[in-house]
C-alpha cells in the first residue's frame, strides 16, 4: 500500500480461500484447489452477488491476531530472502502489473497477484497435505480496442508442488501461473487461463524502493505492513487471447508487502494508484477512507525520479479528488476518473475500460488508467485498485 496496498486488498480474497479449506487442513490427503473462475466486463456478470463476499474489514483487522508476528518497528530488509514467504506473518502478496502495447498500437493491462494467507500461526503437522498455508491467484487481462476485462481465480494448498515461493533464484507460482527470475537476471510471466495465453519477460530498469518508514508503511496506530516495489520493469512478450496473438512491449510495476493487521475499525477501504510517467519517473500513493468522512492521517505517496531516488509525502502534499463515477449492476459507484494533486502540480487519472472490477470473493476494481496534464496531453500509464465500495453500497 500497498497499494497502498495493494496488495493488501486482496489478502481478504486470501482469507475466503482459506475458510474454504479450513475443513480439510487437517484431514486431506490430497491438493484442494478450486478452478478458474472467469469473468468478461463485456457480458452478463455471474449470478454471484456483491454482498456474498467478505467485508473488508471482517479480513483486514477485526479477526484474532494472536500468535501471528506483528509489523511495528523498522527491521532491516534481507535480500533475496524477502522476496520469498513470511509464514510467520497471517497475510502477504505478490503484485506485478503491466500497461503494454502491441505493434498496431493497441493497449492492454495485465494484473497477475499471489496472495498467501495463514489458517493458523503454527504448522498443524510436518505433513505438507497438512499445512496451514493457502494461496490465493488473480490474473487479468484488459483488452481497451475490444471495451473487455477478463479475470480468473485459483485457490491451492501450499504444498511445493502447487503453490509456494522460494528466495534464490526468486519464484512465486500456482499450478501452470508462475512469476519467477531466469538465468540472465530478468524475471518470466507465464501464465494460461481460459483463451488467455501469456509469455512475457521483464526486465528491471529502477532499484527496488522501501515504502514507508525505511520501509514500514503504517496503515493506523497500530495497523502496519512491510512492504517494498519496483517501480518500472521494460517488458516485452506476447499475449495470446481468443485466438490471437499479440507481440507486446511496455512497463511492469512490482509490489511485495506483509502484514499481520492493515485495516483498522475506522477504516472502510482505499484508493490506490501507481503510475509510470512518459519522462521517466513514478507516483504511488494511497488514501484510506475513514466511516467520519475526515482525511486519514495516515495516508501517504511516494515519487521516484529518474534516478529511482524518492520523496516521501504526507497527507498536506497531495490529495486525490473523484471527478467521475461508474455505477455498475449492483447499484455500487466506482470513481473511474480522478483528479490528482501533488504539491503544485494536477493530473487527471481516467480508467482506460470503466468496467474493471474484480468480480471475485474480495469484490474490488483494479485496472489500467491513463494520465493527463493540466492541457490534457497523456502524460503516463498506471494501475488504480478501490477497495471497499461494494460493502459501502
């Protein structure tokens, strides 16, 4: 959050996988996995309503905490290590987006995330059918020329030989979805689901930044993750989808964060945004929505500049201003189009396809934005995820 967030949003999806399993943590001698659930922005939705998923703070703070290692001091950031689990904390994830073009000039957005979430603070057997580790996969793709978004969910067991991560060379998967580094230092995408079919290879262009406090991103008095992101990977492949085939270049974002308790009972949900400017640099900040209606103090933004060095700001140097909402088939209102106002500087945010909801346990919208200056000239591309809105409905 880091996305804020981000990933912390979705440790709540992580957390629905995980009541699904809790029956069979202790008895099953098989993978417990649930298949793809897709969903295309562009036809009827799945009968599954809004308010049968779990409510953001049920996920994201109010449940017991005991016996789970807390994020609240710095600590010093260990590498390659960190790139891999934390099982001593309940919730982390995963989080790579990418904003690519094929040759003919078409956009796309990809979102690819690894939630792991904790049953319980200890291991209930060394036998790893038996483990209190799950892990929850989301991977989408928007299409802008055809108006479409698609997702897909995975649920599996963490047992090495369906879902896991691992430090050194870095890889985090589930089944046949795998991010991982190769053997020239570049990291791979490979993932298929439905009539999706995606190769692509990233390559890092900025040095990883620590958010936060040296990289302790507090959430609320006692409400804190760690969390770290790499703000610009070049990134070249090809997407297959219904058919055809799409060589594709652009820009990756990545963010790796861990918690214990993010959300605090005051708070409802987040606006988050990642964006890649044209010249070179980034902005990513949240803000957290309080049920009084007041700023957060805590919510916070960083900006990278060309050199990956970054500014810290605070509540009194930016603020993100909703300009236009899209109400989807449930009556929730979702602000695809936003005003941004960082110091003595204003960009417009507008969603690229308003419709990029995640329809999944979690309901929450994650997709691709573009940005525009003062004189309305695009300036950059990003991800926006808003948490929250389908429990505030």
């Amino acid at each position: 959050m880091n996305r804020f967030p981000r990933r912390v949003v979705c440790c709540g999806l992580a957390l629905l996988a995980a009541l699904a399993l809790a029956g069979c943590a202790r008895g099953c001698a098989q993978s417990a996995h649930v298949s793809e659930q897709p969903h295309l922005s562009n036809q009827p939705h799945l009968s599954k309503q809004p308010q049968q998923a779990l409510r953001l703070g049920a996920v994201l703070g109010e449940s017991s905490l005991d016996g789970y290692a807390r994020a609240d001091e710095a600590r010093r950031f260990e590498f390659p290590e960190d790139y891999a689990a934390h099982p001593e904390f309940r919730s982390e994830w995963w989080y790579l987006t990418l904003n690519l073009q094929d040759a003919a000039g078409a956009d796309f957005g990809i979102q690819f995330t690894l939630f792991r979430q904790a049953l319980s603070p200890a291991e209930v057997s060394d036998n790893p059918w038996q483990t209190n580790q799950v892990y929850l996969g989301h991977l989408a793709l928007t299409t802008v020329t055809a108006n479409k978004h698609q997702e897909f969910q995975r649920l599996a067991r963490g047992h090495p030989a369906l879902a896991g991560t691992q430090a050194d060379p870095f890889a985090v998967w589930l089944e046949d979805w795998r991010l991982a580094e190769t053997s020239t230092g570049d990291w791979q995408l490979t993932a298929a689901a439905g009539e999706i079919r995606l190769a692509l290879t990233l390559t890092q262009e900025k040095s990883l930044i620590l958010q936060g406090d040296a990289g302790l991103s507090r959430k609320g008095p006692v409400q804190a993750s760690y969390y770290f992101s790499i703000p610009r990977f070049s990134v070249t492949g090809r997407i297959d989808s219904e058919g055809e085939e799409h060589q594709v270049t652009g820009l990756g974002w990545f963010d790796r964060e861990w918690s214990t308790s993010v959300l605090g009972p005051d708070q409802t949900g987040w606006d988050w945004f990642a964006l890649q400017f044209f010249d070179g640099t980034e902005f990513t900040g949240f803000q957290l929505r309080r049920r009084d209606g007041a700023r957060d103090e805590y919510d916070a933004a960083l900006r990278v500049d060309t050199e990956g060095n970054t500014s810290g700001l605070g509540p009194q140097d930016f603020s993100f201003e909703a300009a236009r909402y899209w109400r989807d088939e449930h009556g929730v209102r979702w602000p695809v189009e936003w005003w941004l106002t960082v110091q003595n500087q204003r960009w417009r945010v507008v969603a690229a396809i308003d419709d990029q909801r995640m329809d999944t346990a979690l309901v929450y919208w994650e997709g691709l934005v573009y940005v525009y200056d003062s004189d309305n000239r695009q300036t950059g591309r990003g991800y926006m995820e808003l948490t929250g809105y389908a429990d505030e409905r």
